[in-house]
C-alpha cells in the first residue's frame, strides 16, 4: 500500500496568512526550506488500483494537482472541522471522474454535520452531468473493521477534546490526525503497528491537539517501527525536527510517499 502526505499542515497551514507584506507567517520555520510549505492535512491511500482518500481539505484542488491524482474510488472523514471537509465541493470534479456518486465513509455524527452544512451534496442524484458533488454515505463507527476495496480498516475513537475524531489501522499503518488523547483499548489496537502517521501540533501542550513530546511517548507506547508526524503548525521547523526526533520518528512533509504493507 502507497500513501501519498497531500497535506500535512494544521488548520491554518504554514505559513499563514499575514507576515511581512503579506507574504506569510511562517512563525519558527525557515521559509527557504521547501519542506516547510505545508497544506491542510489530507491523505491518499492506494492499493491495487483503488484510490482512498482521507478527507476534503480546502487545499484539495491543488493537492490533486500537485500529486497527479486523478481517479479517487472512495473517501472518508475524520471529523467535522474545517480543515478536513471544507473542500467537498471539488468532489464533483471526482465524480465526474468516476462517472459516479462517491462512496464515502462517515460516522453518523459527522454526516448529521455535513447534512446540516451542505446539504445540496446530499440531494438524490439522478443521473447525468454532475453539475455538484454527490456523496454516498456509508455509516461506520468507532471499534467496527471495516472493509474498503478489499482491505481491513480498524475504526477508532480519538478524543479531540471539542470533538471526537477518527483514526484507523490498516495492516502495518495507522492514521490519527486531530487528537489530544486515546483511550487504553486504542493504544492496544495499535500495538506493534509499523508505520504510524500521527498529528502533532507544536512544542508546548495544547488543550486539542497532541504536542511533539506527547506524540514520541505515544509511539514508544505502541512500539512503531517508524512514526511520522503530521498536522503540524508553523513552530514546527522541518530541518529542527529532523535534527530533534528521536531515532523512528520524523516530520511529514506535503508530497511525502510512505510505501507499506
Ligand atoms: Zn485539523
Ligand atoms: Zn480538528
């Protein structure tokens, strides 16, 4: 399995908005370091032909492009915020890709979120010209495995402080953007996992957000071979983190391939 880091930036991707002459806030990262430039965090998986894609970041457009991903078969949600819905709108461009409403994995409390926020990707579809982006919810919940294009996925609850959030297992690879604590059960889940792509906000601690110390302890805890951070914000150096991590964890950066079983 390939997964391709289309973003790896927080809310507000780095830099942000604002800076000297508005050419951005790049905050303690090097603004000469390609590797700093960081999009809203969003992921794609491939395996056998099959395309899943974990979210729809607002940077979704130029992320596809980036990347040449054309074809996607399916989605799934994390959560409701912002940085990780806010560019479904694009996804009648992939409908029309494939010629379909897109299967897309939901919990139920996020979906009652995207019906309220933008209902009209609900609406029934029949047939024709996707002229906007059809959804085709398929709920799931927190402790179930699922199956996606023939691959197992363990579904877990993540606490995101404000909200919950969803991370899952897949094989050797774990995905957990967007959280602060995880229950015991979940720790166990992910023990022995290779490859574990974990959200890690900034230095110091922060009520919603894991911080960087949190995220080493949390993969010492599961015994990853090798954890990449995500979800970072702009005190987050790329070449201060490569220098700092410990040996088996590293910064993610937009472009990123990690190949796993
Ligand atoms: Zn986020
Ligand atoms: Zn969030």
């Amino acid at each position: 399995m390939r997964v391709t880091v289309l973003g790896c930036g927080g809310s507000a991707g780095v830099p942000h908005i604002g800076g000297a002459d508005g050419a951005g806030d790049w905050g303690a990262c090097d603004a000469k370091e390609p590797r700093n430039g960081r999009s809203r965090s969003s992921i794609v998986l491939e395996w056998d032909g099959f395309r899943l894609l974990i979210d729809t970041s607002p940077d979704m457009r130029s992320q596809f492009l980036a990347n040449r991903i054309g074809r996607i078969d399916a989605v799934l949600y994390t959560h409701t915020h912002a940085d990780h819905i806010a560019g479904v709108d694009d996804v009648r461009l992939l409908n029309r890709l494939l010629n379909a409403p897109l299967p897309t994995y939901v919990t139920e409390p996020t979906l009652d979120y995207l019906r309220q926020h933008y209902e009209y990707v609900f609406r029934p579809y029949n047939g024709g010209f996707f002229v906007r982006p059809v959804l085709a919810p398929r709920i799931i919940a927190p402790g179930q495995t699922i199956v996606i294009g023939g691959r197992e996925f363990q579904i877990f609850e993540q606490d995101h402080h404000f909200t919950k959030s969803i991370g899952f297992r897949c094989g050797s690879f774990a995905y957990s953007t967007d959280v602060v604590r995880l229950e015991d059960g979940v720790f166990d889940l992910l023990s022995g996992v290779d490859t574990w792509l974990l959200a890690a906000f900034q230095r110091p601690p922060h009520p919603t957000h894991l911080n960087v110390e949190g995220a080493v302890a949390w993969s010492r805890r599961v015994g990853a071979r090798r954890t990449v951070l995500t979800h970072m914000g702009n005190d987050l150096d790329w070449a201060w983190l490569q220098k700092r991590l410990p040996e088996g964890v590293e910064p993610a950066h937009d472009g990123m391939v990690i190949e796993c079983r």
